[in-house]
C-alpha cells in the first residue's frame, strides 16, 4: 500500500515536472527566435549608421571628433559646425566604441532626420537656437524613447515600442538634443554588471574580462570608449555611480523629485521608499553641470509632472565660495573596501582641503541594517515580481546566483541563515533581507522613514553640508563577480534609501578618480554639491 501510494507520488510529480519542462523548453524555443529577429534588427541599425557615417568626410569627421563637450556646443550653437555632421560624427563614433565594448542597442535612426530638420530651420535668420541645438546624446535602454523599445534585458518586453517619449526626452528633443543611440542595461537592471539575453554582454574598455559596471553599463562603457559626450543613466541603488567608478566616468543622480517619473518603468513597479532617478553621465563634471544647469533653467518639467516641485538650477549657490564641511569615510563598518578605494577618498579629501574646506570623520549609523532594509524595500515582494518575469524569459547566466537566491523561498532562507552566518556573516546576514510578510514590510518602510529622519538630524546637528566616501567597494570586476556581491552596494545604495543626491567625481584622467557622495542636505536642490 505504501509502497503504491510513493509510486503514485512520483509519477505525478514526474509528469508535473515533465509538464513544466516541456512548456518552458517550447517557450525558450519561440523566446531564442526572438532574439535572433532583434539582433538582426540591431545589425540593420548598425548599417545604417555606417552608411550615415560614411557620407561626412573624414577631415570634418576627425575636427568634430576631436572637440570637448563645450567646443562642440559652442560650434553648433555659432553654426560652425551642422547638426547633421554632429550626429554622423558620433555615429560613427559609437560604432567604433560598440566594437570594442558591446554597448549599443540600437542606433536611434531618426537622428539623422531631427539633425537635419534642426540644421534646416537654423537657416533662418530670425531662428533662435536652442540651449542644446544638435548635441548628439546617448540613452540608456529603458528611458522611453518613442518608437524603441524599453526591454530591460528580456527578451519578452521586445517588439513592444513605447508610444510616449519619458518627459527627459520631451525636454531634450526640444532644448535641441539629438538622441542617437540606446545603451545596453543588465537583465532586469537589478545588477552592477552589464548583460542580458537580448544584447548580450557588455564589456570594459580596457579589459574584455570585466564589466563597464551597471545598470548604466551601456552607457559607460560608450562614454569611456569615446563614443558618447553626453548620456542619460538611471540608478536606484548604484546604477550611475558604480558603472562610471569603474570606468573612470563622471555622473550623478539627483534626489527623485528632480525629474519627472511619468510613463517610467524601472526594475521592479511599486516601489515606494526606494528612489530612482535619470542622471547625466559623461566624461566631465562640467558637463554633468551643463546639463543640469539647462534642463533646470526653468519650471517646464513641472509643468508636464505636478510631482515635481517647480525648483531652478541656483548659479549663486554653485558659484559660491562658501567653505563647506564635509564627512568622510573610507569604510562603512559593513564591507571593507580594497585599498585603492580608500585611498581615493583619503587623495579626494586632501584635495578639498586645500582647497579650504573642513573634512571630519562621520560613518552613518548601523549600515547594516540599512542594507537589510534597503534590499528588502527594493525588491519589495521578496523578489516574485522578478522572478516570475525571469521564470518566463531566457535568463542570462551572469544573473544566475541572484536568481537561485530569488527562488529560494524565504522561510528557507531564514532558517538556513542561522547556520550560514557562522561561515560566512555578511551572506548570513543577507539572507533575512526577503521580505516575509507585509507586516514585516511595513515595519521596514516604518525603519527607512525613521532613518531618514536620524541621518537628517545628525548632519544638521554637526552642521555638515555633504559626505565624502567610496563608490563601492573594488575598481571593476570580473562580469560574473557583482550577482554574487550585491553586499557591496552599501555604498551606494544608502544614498537611494536617504534619496540624497549623489554622484561620482573624477578627474580627466580615469586612473586618479575620486568618488564622492553628496547629500542634499542645506544646498536642497542647487547643484553646489557637484562641483
Ligand atoms: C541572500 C538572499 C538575498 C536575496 C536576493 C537578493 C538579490 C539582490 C537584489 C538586489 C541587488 C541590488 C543591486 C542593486 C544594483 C544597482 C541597481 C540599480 O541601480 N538599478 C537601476 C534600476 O533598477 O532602475
């Protein structure tokens, strides 16, 4: 009797598992067809860029190609230089930087459209240009851009073009920005490296074996490789500030009341304590300025998103001279990190001491649990929304360890982490981030506010304007390294559980960067922080 019941126990799961097998096998197969229909998509999009490249001729080419963002501004907006030669420039570019780096989703087609529409109308003499007249820029895949699509990573969200550019792009397009290319994210953008089913891996520049960093991996690799001035980067626990640590860029995301969230899909919908936002990145803190300073020249986004508060780039604060008092920490008390990351801050902080500001050691309190709390508002649902979206998708095998953790349910994570915190503390730790129940999420979301409220009383009470610390904790890793070391983003993701402006400094040359984090806090909404 036993013995026939065990049977029949495992001939149904058997052909449970047989059942679910087949239908994701049968899935894979109309899945991988997909992809190889958009990477032929891709390919066309890259011809024609070439051919649109190849019509500008190779003297102008090497002149624009060789100028500085403000040189190339200034000779668009004084007609030296077209829009249309502008754009077939920086085709050319990316394609020579996606060579190497493997950065480029698609080439934005109608660049070649919008430059000479704009060049047309410049012929006219009453014709006032815009800020940005002609400046080709880059975007990162999942800032909706009408007529592409926003995959994310999966392969089931292609072929599905977004009607509605995001209201940055609205903004863009009319101060005279061109669009020309989408950059490559990770998977799901819940990661700090750069690859996916669809695209494929991104790499660093300098060394194929290592990611450019994400999920703004694209872009950065694009930006360092040469073949971007300009881009639009994203990041709710990194995103922007890790990929340009790790490749010698620049970039910074504002507090996320600063641009408007309408028509955006991030990683994971519903998230409401986590915050994410656009960010300039580009191989100059001037540019990043630039940027900010025009898309900030006036109210025009709050009036498309009453959300955001109708607050302008303030000159006079960026310009002051006030000496500001910094905090500054080299280790969290959570994730040591390697030297040169270190030394980064201590070579950061001599600097802005001599240049007469007053640096005092400060760590915020309790890191720890603010990854704990941090993990766990940003994947909100322990995880399912993703890992139902993945379940239904090729994964992409650098994204493996992340998923396997996502699958395993909580309760077995919690009574497993008793015995793997004896071996290995912080994975131990980690293992209590899934949420279990909405009363544990609510207690949590209940924590966040009330650490908000401490890190604020805490700086106002030792009067300090802004803090100094690493990006994170190594310079670029090995592609498969940062799905196992998600501990790392403590660093950064801190800053989106605070929703406190911060950004990534460096100097010209990418192996003296130095990384800086600044809150908001008493410069609320100027840009001061970033100079
Ligand atoms: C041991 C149990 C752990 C459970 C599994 C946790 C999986 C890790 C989840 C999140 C990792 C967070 C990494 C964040 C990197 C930066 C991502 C970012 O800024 N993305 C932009 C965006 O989402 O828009």
């Amino acid at each position: 009797m036993i013995l026939l019941l065990l049977t029949t126990v495992l001939a149904l799961a058997a052909a449970y598992f047989y059942r679910f097998w087949s239908v994701r096998e049968k899935r894979q197969v109309e899945l991988r067809k997909i992809v190889e229909r958009k990477r032929a998509e891709r390919a066309e999009s890259v011809k024609f860029a070439k051919q649109s490249a190849e019509k500008l001729d190779v003297e102008t080419r090497n002149k624009i190609a060789s100028l500085e963002y403000s040189e190339l501004k200034e000779g668009l907006q004084s007609g030296t230089i077209s829009c249309i030669d502008a754009v077939r420039t920086y085709y050319f570019k990316a394609i020579q930087a996606n060579e190497k780096t493997n950065s480029v989703c698609m080439f934005v087609k109608e660049a070649e459209q919008w430059a000479m529409e704009w060049d047309e109308k410049a012929k006219d003499p009453e014709f006032k240009k815009p800020p940005m007249f002609g400046l080709p820029m880059s975007l990162k895949e999942c800032v909706p851009l009408q007529g592409y699509d926003q995959t994310r990573g999966f392969v089931q969200d292609t072929f599905h073009p977004t009607e509605t550019d995001a209201v940055l792009v609205q903004q863009l397009k009319k101060l005279g920005a061109i669009p020309y290319v989408q950059t490559n994210v990770p998977q799901s953008l819940l990661s700090y490296n750069c690859s996916n089913p669809v695209f494929g891996t991104t790499n660093h520049p300098m060394d194929k074996s290592r990611t450019s960093g994400g999920s703004s991996g694209g872009e950065s690799a694009l930006i360092s490789a040469d073949g971007s001035i300009l881009g639009i980067g994203g990041d709710v626990g990194g995103s922007i500030r890790i990929p340009c640590a790790y490749t010698g860029t620049t970039g910074i995301k504002p507090s996320h009341l600063r641009f408007s969230h309408r028509g955006v899909c991030g990683s994971v919908p519903g998230r409401p304590l986590i915050n994410s936002n656009d960010g300039p990145m580009s191989t100059r803190v001037e540019t990043n300025v630039d940027f900010l300073r025009t898309v900030w020249a006036d109210t025009w986004i709050t009036e498309q998103d009453p959300y955001v508060p109708p607050v302008t780039w303030n000159e006079e604060a960026y310009k002051s001279d006030k000496k500001l008092k910094i905090g500054y920490y080299t280790d969290d008390g959570w994730f040591t990190p390697t030297p040169v990351c270190q030394r980064a801050v201590m070579e950061a902080k001599q600097i802005l001491e001599d240049a007469g500001h007053t640096l005092v050691p400060f760590r915020p309190p309790r890191v720890p649990e603010v990854l704990i709390m941090f993990l766990r508002a940003v994947c909100v649902d322990a995880g399912k929304f993703l890992s139902n979206k993945l379940m239904n998708d090729i994964i992409d095998p650098l994204l493996y360890t992340q998923v396997v953790l996502w699958m395993v349910p909580v309760r077995v994570q919690r009574f497993l982490a008793s015995f793997i915190r004896v071996f290995f503390p912080r994975l131990g730790n980690l293992m209590n981030a899934m949420t279990l129940s909405t009363v544990e999420l609510r207690n949590t979301y209940a924590d966040i506010e009330a650490y908000r409220s401490e890190m604020a009383a805490l700086m106002i009470d030792q009067k300090i304007d802004a803090l100094l610390c690493p990006v994170t904790v190594t310079p670029a890793l090995p592609h498969v390294a940062p799905s196992k070391l998600f501990a790392g983003t403590s660093y950064t993701g801190i800053f989106n559980l605070l929703d406190y402006a911060a950004g990534k400094l460096s100097k010209h040359n990418p192996f003296n960067s130095y990384p800086f984090l600044f809150s908001r806090i008493r410069q609320c909404y100027s840009c001061h922080e970033t100079r």
